[in-house]
C-alpha cells in the first residue's frame, strides 16, 4: 500500500507563501496520480490541486488558480504544493492522496494551515 506523509503547514501573514511536501513510499510513485484536497472547518473536504503520474497535467479549484501551484519529484517520490497570496479563507487542513485505477486510493494524515495575522 501506499504511504504519505504532508510536512510543511504551519501559521503564515496573509499575502505569504508557504510550501507542502507529501512523501510517498511503497509502490512505484510515478504510476500515481496525486491530489491535494483541504479542509476547513464545519467545511467538506474540496480538492484543491490535482497533478498526473507523469507530471504533464494539472488542474487547480478556481479559487487558487494563480496562486499554488503542485508539481512532483518522481525521483523523489514526492508531490509539492506552492503556496502564494495566502488568504485567510486558505486556511484548513491540507491532504494529499494517491489515485490509480483499479487501486485503492490512500490518503495522508494531513497538516494544518493557517493563514492569520
């Protein structure tokens, strides 16, 4: 199965970037499509960032449009998100998932953003 582990979060200014991490062990990471997914609280969980297995395609929620953008390392085994412009409505905590087809899709423990003053 397929492990991941986000690092990164933490409190930043509005108008700061930040950068998460989301290491991946177990499987050949390059067959994985990746996520980043966020939830806010009293909120539904929303997919934020989404990146193909070999990198060429991205999507991004239109409210971050501009503003993150998520790559990946496959030798690194490791998917990022940039953070820039954060807005206190970016606050939440960040997750990242594995998808494939006709596999099971795994999910990290997640790590808190905050965006304050």
């Amino acid at each position: 199965q397929v492990q991941l582990v986000e690092s990164g979060g933490g409190l930043v200014q509005p108008g700061g970037p930040l950068r998460l991490s989301c290491a991946a062990s177990g499987p050949p990471f390059s067959l994985y499509g990746m996520r980043w997914y966020r939830q806010a609280p009293g909120k539904e969980r929303e997919l934020v960032a989404s990146i193909t297995s070999g990198g060429t395609i991205t999507y991004y929620t239109d409210s971050v449009k501009g503003r993150f953008t998520i790559s990946r390392d496959n030798a690194k085994n490791t998917v990022y998100l940039q953070m820039n412009s954060l807005r206190p409505e970016d606050t939440a905590v960040y997750y990242c998932k594995s998808v494939k087809a006709g596999a099971l899709d795994y999910w990290g423990q997640g790590t808190q953003v905050t965006v304050s003053s």
